[in-house]
C-alpha cells in the first residue's frame, strides 16, 4: 500500500462526547467469555470461536461499545449477506431498546440506516472493501468485526487483508475481532499476528437427525425426483409435528418447484415463504419474521438462511444436502453455477437451526454413509471466483502483486493472469505487466459499487449517449438476472423493467439501484436533468435500440456471429473463439450477430442473456480493432486462391474474392503448402530423384563442402531455394520437373556440379564398354546392374567418391533377371560362378560362360554375335 505513514490516530471527539453503556442484556453462553474477550481486545486483535446461538453477533459488538480503548469510536461489524446484516441490525438495536438508526445501524450497497449517532454499524464486505479504498486508516473506527468469517466470502478474505496492512502501516491501534462457528480458528490467530482463540460454549436444543434418502426407485428417474420427494417430507412432516419448518435448495429454481409441489398439501395455519438473496427486502423480512398468532410458517431458503439468521418457531429442518457455487472456469474466461454437496460444517449449521429455540428434528435427504465424501469446510471463495474486482481494487489500493498481502489462502495464479487480461483489455490497469498498475480510467471504475465490466459499461455508455439505459442494464445485469424467462432477449427484461407501473418488489429496489448508479455517474435524462425516477427509466426505454452496442461495450469478448445450425441449435462464434448456442425457439435465434452478456461455460456454452447487435454498429465500436488483410488459400491440389479478409478478432466479418493475387505472396503459400503436406508433392522425376541423392552421399562421405538437402533442410529452406523458381505460378501444377531440377542444381556453386559428376557420376561404363545408370536413392547404396557377361576380365568392385564406395553389383542373366548381388566381385568369381555358370549355361547356350572369366573377353553379345565380330 502506498501511503503516507501517519503517527497520530484521530479520534472522532464529537462521538466521545456521548458516552455509552452497555445495558443488561439477556443472558446468552458468550456471556461466559465476556471478561476474557474484553482483555483480549485490550491488547491488540482475538478469534472468538462460537457455535450458533451463543449470542456472539448480537452481544460482542455491543459490549464493545464501552471499552475504554474505543474511545468513542465506531464498530464496524462485517456480516456475509444482507438479511442477516439486516435482522441483526433491528435485534441488536431492539436490545438496547432503540431503532435502527440510532446507535446501532446498518449499510449495504444498495440500502441503509444509520445516523449521525451510529456508533455500531452492521455492513455487507463489499461495504467495507469501497470503505477502506476510500479512507486507508478508517478514520473513525477502532474495531472491525468480521462475523461468521467460516464462509470465507473473497470479500470477507480481502477485507481482512486490506485491514491487516492498514493496522501495519497506518492504525496500529485497530482493533481486528474474528469470529466464527465453524473455522480453523488457531490458522485465522496466526494470520492476526499470533492473535488470541477464545472459545465458548453454544445453546443448543436436542435435534434428532433422521437420514431420509431418496428410495431407490424414484433415484433412477434422475436429479429432479428429489424435489417431489422433498415435498412428500415437508409435507408429511408439517401434518405430523408442530412448529414452523426451514427447508434448504440449492437455487430458486428449486425453491419454485417444492413451492409449487406444496400448493393446497399444507395443514391450512400453514404458510409458505421463499427465501433468497435477489428478494426484495420486504419479501425476505416477510420471510424471518415470527409467524402471526395461530399461524406456522414453512421457509424454502437457499444457504441464506445458514447461519446468522434465527427464525422464530423454527423447529424442524429439512435438508436436500446441496448448495449452489460459483467456479471461475481461467480457460474460458466464464464463471458457472454449479450444484454441490454441503460441506459438513454446512450441513451442521444448518441441522443447528432445528435446535436454536426449542427441541427440533433434521431431516438429511442423504444417506449417513455418504457423508464421508462430503468436504469438512466450505471451500474458499477466493480459490473459485472471477478476480477481475479483485485485482482492481488490490491496483486501487497500491499492492502491485496480491502475494505482498497477507492471506489465508493465496488466490490462484491461473485466475490472476484472466483478471489481469480482462482488465488490461477494459482499460483499467496498465498492459504488458504482471504488476497491478492501475489507470485513471481504473480508479474512476472503482469508485462504482459495480463489477468492473459493468463500471465500464456504465462510463463508455455515458461518453456514447446511452447512459439511461446503460445505469438499467447495469442494475440488472449485477443481479444474475433477476426475471428468469426462457428467452435470451434482454431486451425483453429491459422492456418490462422500464414498463410505467410495474411495482415487482424486486424491480422496484433494482429501479433505485439503477437511478442510484446514474447519480454516481452524472447520468443525465432526454431532457438534461439529473437522472431520476420515471425520467430516467423513460429515456432508458428510449434508447432501447442501442442495446446491443451497450451490452458490447462491457463484453466486447463476447461479440457473436451466427455460424449456422444444428440439432435444434443456433451455432454462434464469440469474438473470443468460443462457440456458443442458441435453441432455435430463441427471439435471437435468427440474428446474425448479437452482444452477448450471459453465457454458459462449456466447449459450447449456451447463451443466456443478449441482445441483437447490426454490424455496422460494431464496425463503428471496435473500428480501430478491426483488422483486414489478404489471405491466400492453397487447394488440396496446390491451386492458389485470394481473398480479402476482415476480422474482429476470431470473427470473420468480410471474405471477398481477389482477382489475381501477388507473385511473390503465392510463391510464399505455395512454400507453406509443400511444408505441410511434405517433398511429395513437387513434381519429382528420376534424374532429379538420382541428382539429390548423388548430392547426398556425398555430403554423407565428406560434409563439407557439399550441402546437407536432407528432407528437413529442403523443407525449411523452400522460400530460398524453391520460392524463386516459382515465378508467376499460382498453381502448384505449373512447376515442371525441369524448373524443379533448375532449382536443386542451383545449390551447388561452382565449381560442385563439375566434381558431382566426377566423384558420383550418374553413369558407370562397364568393361564391355557399355555404360550403366547407377541407382543412387536406394537402401544398401548406390548400385549398378548389367549382364554377368559384361564383368569378365574384372576382377575388382568397381568404387566410386574417389574409391571410398564401393558399388553394389547387379549381375543380370542374358535375361535380366538377377542371379548375383554382390559387393566384392572377385570373391564371385572364385567362389560363386563356378555354380552359377553350371545353372545357366544350359538355360541360355547361346551366351559365353567360359570356364575362366578373368580371362575372358567382357561382352554383352551372343557366341554368334562374337564369332561374326571376329
């Protein structure tokens, strides 16, 4: 962190002024350490290790609140999710008998409550990581809270490592409390520099677990027969036991089915209620709030309701054993939902909430077996997440590597390196290094309470004209799409969530969200006002159809051309070389192009959210990215095609035909043809065979000065020696063996062809004065063959290379057919003719096989022939 080192703290005086005590509070087991606790913090940081319903999140930051070492300061005290930072809020201000606001208060990003008065505020860890941006030294604050830290939120795990340097280098008197339930609790002290672990007790009612897996036979109908199975239990459960029941999915997708399985199966003092993170406020208040007199309550919660909440008459529990996870694929740049198992420590939390009030029952839909496969602790965020946010803020806040902080677990190198590319691409941190150097367009993006690509969206939409609608695309793009329909169009969401008069409760908070980020980015409305309420969603609907250019802007990667179709699929390219489908059903399906802002990770991940994008739009957005060049084709044959290309990265904009493309350029792809496809294609024939072959053996037998023309040094040396023997040729067909021939001599100066045809010549004059070829590219070397009858009278091999190869003697029957294959020729005649002269001097009478051929005449004529010479 580069900051200037401070020696004095301020304190905020006007805080002081006030003096707190806390009040008598209602007992609770952390009472039990509360001395302890307070002697702790005296000294410097501690970890408090507490089960559920040991009062820690509600009596801890209260007590607090009058230790002498605050000095009037504030508490900041950290929750992982917002209905909990709420419902603690209202619980811990309702024990000092006041309202939220007051002394106690809480702040999330798109909601508060707190005053001037607020001494104790409950934050999401987003809050704190912008805080902390904003203020290094937290002026005012003398402790932070980080609750149910067991969760191991990226923000909770940053918060920390932000706090920590920020106590090292600017505050060393903040106070830094861990407290968890479920946690290493001695590996988080040692982080706190060798902090203090003080452990309590919980108060926890009996809950029996009943293991209730799916029967065997509704298993094999697949995943989704759990569901129905999961109604029967909650069903049954509600008719046969009192109290109110929570019931944990993985997703609201889930949550949506059981609830409609229920529909008209519970007791009628029964109601129903939904419990998730993309809730309105008032639905998830509706949701935790004690049921009404007479009344019981069954909540379907994602892992929301898994710590931090206590839901008044809650007794019964079941469980489905699953949650739903990010996992940041660095392959393809994309994270994915994925349905995992809970870990143990989940699936203990969550039994706990059977037992917070009162004896209660868990129902595990799972097997007791199966639990030795489950994961002890829940896995940290930071090892999965997308760290683009990440990375730009660490860049924001001076640490050039994320390694120079201080981390429970380090984040993974793969994931870094995607962060780092994707911001260098949006502009927000400096290119070309591995160090975080953050630009002035990246600290204007981190002042956004968005995800980068989004802050981007935002300001580039602003500069085009379109901030409207860019703020409304943001609000709902930052919430994983909070009206899930089958369509891909977001400019059916968008449509809806502009609509004059649509109250969703959802869209009514993402509404404000959206006029909020507008203010943040001096957005103005059509008519030049600041951006507000109706005007800014009636200008927004106006710019509609330049959605597409806005959804682009943020995920220009992800820039798609339709390539076709198949199995009931619309196939699309992304700029990023990702493939990508569509169901033909899709509004979108038949778009040649589209911006794409949702997509699934995957070889060919479906797209979830897009819009239609025109091309001369995009040409117009990414013009200077736009590349255009001219690409010679080579046909299986060696025909040489041309054409003009236009491309945005893997995508193919234009592909024009060109007339006749240059000489030079077709020799080039006419080289890079032979390269792949190897020597075989040239138009070989036999002198040229037997010419490189002579050059060979040679180079073979001396090195030096001949050429090595192996096939690999041919083949990597084509735009030498071949290139400009090409002339005009566009068309691998019109190179003749004789232009091919030209070429290889050209390899040899002078004066090497002369001594070629001395040392390995193409021919061997045998002692019947007839001359031979001699074979030079077969196994074994180079061999001649002629008729036995041409060899009389020589006795020794005959050698070529200035006698240091001896050739490899062919010796033909007056027919041609071989009867001997030799190398030393004298030995045949001692050795080997005799036998053969007793064989064939029968077959063939007319030719001489005289007893002594040393001694006789060399000829390849008949006796007659020989006797008419004479």
């Amino acid at each position: 962190m580069h900051l200037p080192f401070r020696a004095t703290v301020m304190k905020d005086s006007s805080a002081a002024a006030r003096p707190y005590r806390c009040p008598d509070l209602p007992s609770a087991p952390v009472d039990a350490v509360r001395a302890e606790l307070a002697g702790a913090l005296e000294h410097g940081n501690a970890v408090l290790s507490a089960p559920p319903g040991a009062g820690k999140s509600s009596r801890v930051p209260l007590w607090l609140l009058e230790a002498p070492w605050l000095e009037g300061r504030k508490i900041l005290l950290l929750e992982p999710r917002r209905v909990a930072a709420r419902a603690l809020a209202r619980y811990a201000a309702r024990l000092l008998g006041e309202d939220v606001g007051q002394t106690v208060g809480y702040r999330m990003r798109q909601e508060s409550a707190v005053s001037a008065r607020t001494r104790l505020e409950i934050i999401t860890e987003g809050v704190l990581t912008r805080r902390l941006l904003a203020d290094p030294e937290l002026s005012g604050v003398g402790c932070v809270i980080f609750d149910e830290f067991h969760e191991r939120s990226l923000h909770a795990d940053m918060g920390l490592a932000l706090c920590l340097e920020s106590r090292a280098v600017l505050r060393p008197d903040l106070r830094l409390l861990v407290m968890s339930a479920t946690l290493d609790s001695h590996k988080v002290a040692a982080l706190l520099e060798d902090a203090p672990v003080i452990a309590c007790e919980g108060r926890q009612f009996p809950v029996e677990e009943r293991y209730l897996p799916l029967p065997p036979a509704a298993a094999h109908s697949g995943p989704q027969a759990l569901w129905p199975y999961m109604a029967d239990v909650i069903a049954a459960l509600m008719r046969q036991e009192s109290g109110s029941l929570l019931a944990f999915l993985p997703g609201t997708g889930e949550i949506r089915r059981v609830a409609e399985l229920l529909e008209g199966r519970l007791p009628a003092d029964t109601r129903l209620y939904p419990l998730y993170g993309m809730l309105s406020p008032q639905e998830q208040d509706a949701a935790i709030a004690p049921a009404a007199a007479g009344e019981r309550k069954v909540v379907l919660a994602t892992a929301i309701a898994e710590t931090s909440l206590t839901i008044e008459g809650i007794r019964l529990v079941v469980d489905a054993g699953l949650s739903r996870e990010s996992r940041f694929d660095p392959a393809s740049g994309l994270s994915r939902l994925e349905t995992v198992r809970v870990s143990l420590a989940g699936a203990r939390q969550r039994a706990g909430r059977a037992g917070r009030l009162e004896p209660g029952i868990c129902c595990r839909l799972w097997q007791q077996a199966e639990e030795h496969g489950f994961r002890p602790q829940q896995r940290p965020e930071i090892l999965d997440a997308d760290l683009a946010p990440f990375c730009l803020q660490l860049a924001v806040w001076g640490t050039r590597r994320p390694e120079d902080l201080l981390w429970l677990d380090l984040p993974p190198k793969a994931h870094l390196a995607v962060a780092r590319e994707q911001l260098a691409g949006l502009g927000a941190i400096e290119p070309g290094t591995e160090e975080l150097l953050p630009t002035p367009l990246g600290r204007q993006l981190v002042k956004l309470p968005l995800p980068p690509r989004l802050a981007c969206l935002l300001l580039r939409a602003r500069e085009h004209g379109y901030g409207a609608l860019a703020a409304c695309v943001a609000s709902l793009l930052d919430e994983r799409d909070p009206l899930p329909l089958a369509d891909a169009s977001l400019a059916l969401r968008l449509d809806r969530f502009c609509a004059p008069g649509d109250e969703h409760g959802t869209f009514r908070r993402l509404r404000q969200w959206a006029e909020r980020m507008a203010r943040l980015a001096d957005i103005p409305t059509g008519n030049g006002s600041d951006a507000s309420g109706a005007s800014l969603l009636r200008t927004a609907r106006q710019q509609l159809p330049h959605l597409g250019e806005v959804v682009a802007l943020a995920y220009p990667e992800r820039v798609a051309l339709r390539s076709g179709e198949n199995n009931g699929m619309a196939q699309y390219l992304m700029r990023n070389g990702k493939a990508a489908v569509l169901p033909l059903t899709d509004s979108l399906a038949r778009q040649d192009m589209l911006a794409v802002a949702a997509v699934d990770a995957g070889t060919r991940g479906r797209i979830r959210l897009a819009a239609a994008l025109e091309q001369d739009v995009l040409e117009k957005l990414f013009r200077s990215e736009i590349t255009e060049s001219e690409d010679l084709n080579v046909s299986p044959e060696g025909q040489v095609s041309a054409r003009r290309r236009r491309r945005l990265g893997a995508l193919l904009l234009d592909d024009a035909p060109l007339p006749r493309p240059d000489g030079d350029a077709c020799a080039l792809a006419l080289c890079a043809f032979i390269r792949d496809q190897g020597l075989r294609v040239l138009p070989w024939d036999e002198p040229a065979r037997q010419w490189l072959a002579r050059v060979r053996l040679l180079h073979q037998t001396w090195g030096d000065p001949w050429p090595d023309l192996s096939d690999t040094w041919l083949l990597d040396e084509l735009e030498n020696w071949l290139a400009p023997h090409l002339g005009t040729c566009t068309d691998l067909r019109q190179l003749s063996a004789a232009r091919l021939a030209d070429a290889l001599r050209c390899l040899l100066p002078y004066p090497l062809p002369r001594r070629l045809e001395q040392l390995a010549p193409a021919q061997w004059q045998a002692p019947s004065g007839r001359s031979h070829p001699i074979v030079y590219d077969v196994e074994g070397g180079p061999f001649v063959a002629a008729k036995l009858q041409e060899f009389f009278g020589c006795e020794d091999t005959p050698h070529i290379a200035d006698g240091r190869v001896p050739l490899t003697l062919y010796l033909l029957s007056p027919a041609g057919r071989p009867l001997q294959i030799t190398r030393d020729l004298g030995h045949f005649w001692r050795n080997g003719y005799p036998q053969v002269r007793a064989e064939m001097r029968g077959r063939y009478p007319r030719h001489p096989w005289p007893d002594d051929p040393l001694a006789a005449q060399a000829t390849a004529r008949t006796n007659r022939q020989l006797a008419r010479g004479k």
